[in-house]
C-alpha cells in the first residue's frame, strides 16, 4: 500500500513539497534507509537522549547523546503535526504529538526530546506533508542551542540527507 503523500496547501508564496523521485524520497524520509556507500548508522532511541532520573541541574544529556553529535544516526519516532509547517524543517517526537500554534503559541506540549529535522538544502523551500505513524530517518545530528528564523530554540536537530543523483 503506497502512503499518502499529497503536499500541503502552501500558506505562502513558497512552493509546497513536490515528489521528483517518490521512490528515493520514501526511503530516505520515511524509512530512513542508509546510502549503500555511506559511513555507519547509530541507532539513537529517544530514551537514550536525557540522563534519568532528572537531577537538580534539570535535563542533562546522555553520553550517547553527546558522542552522536556530528554523527550519522537513525532515529524513529513521530512526525509533530503542526498548524503550519515551515519550510525546509519539521519536528520529530518521540510520541505523537499535535501543535495548536495559533491558540497556543510558545505554550507547546513538545516532549524535551524533540528534535528539529532539516531537509536538504536543495529542498529547503518545501513544506513536508504530515505523516501519522511512526517514521524512520537517518541524517547527521548536531546538539546546541540554536534560534530560528521564528524565534523557536532547538537543542537537537537532524540534518537529511541530500537524495542520491538518479542514474542515467
């Protein structure tokens, strides 16, 4: 059965997502398969994210968390259903989870271990559809804090990888 994959309306002047090589994008955005030739995937549970218990200093990363910084992982979780998807960018959480921006502003109920995930840069116009279900993706991770463009801080993002080139 073929997931259901159809774009979202766009909600400004940029283009939503568009599929040019379906097949490539559904194993690389939602099966999170590896490149035959690429460097070695960690698998990185959410569980594995935050020191427990939570101490006196708050949250404080796991080691396995900070020596996947700058690594290849996969990680699976959920899509965060948002009422307006940005560009380029998407939210993953380790449980299902739906945004009410408008009503809710910055008062979210985003897990702490949800983590950003970048699409590649040639594809950092498109808005990605939402996907119900859990979803597997492998990128390169990077911690810190970093600010958007909207003011949202993350502290764990997911940079995709580019599709391979199609072959003549």
């Amino acid at each position: 059965m073929t997931p259901d994959l159809t774009p979202l309306r766009p909600t400004h002047p940029r283009r939503p997502f568009s599929f040019r090589h379906p097949l490539a994008l559904c194993a690389a955005l939602l099966l999170g398969a590896a490149h035959a030739a690429g460097p070695a995937v960690t698998d990185l549970p959410f569980s594995q994210f935050f020191q427990q218990p939570i101490g006196p200093r708050g949250l404080q990363p796991t080691a396995a968390l900070r020596a996947a910084d700058g690594q290849r992982v996969r990680l699976v979780g959920y899509m965060v259903q948002q009422e307006h998807a940005q560009p380029g960018r998407f939210l993953l959480a380790p449980r299902p989870v739906s945004m009410s921006e408008h009503a809710d502003g910055e008062a979210d109920d985003l897990p702490p271990a949800t983590v950003t995930v970048l699409l590649d840069a040639a594809r950092a116009d498109h808005l990605v559809p939402h996907r119900a279900g859990r979803i597997a993706l492998v990128g390169r991770l990077s911690l810190g804090r970093v600010e958007d463009a909207e003011g949202r801080v993350s502290w764990v993002r997911l940079q995709l990888e580019a599709e391979p080139a199609a072959k003549p």
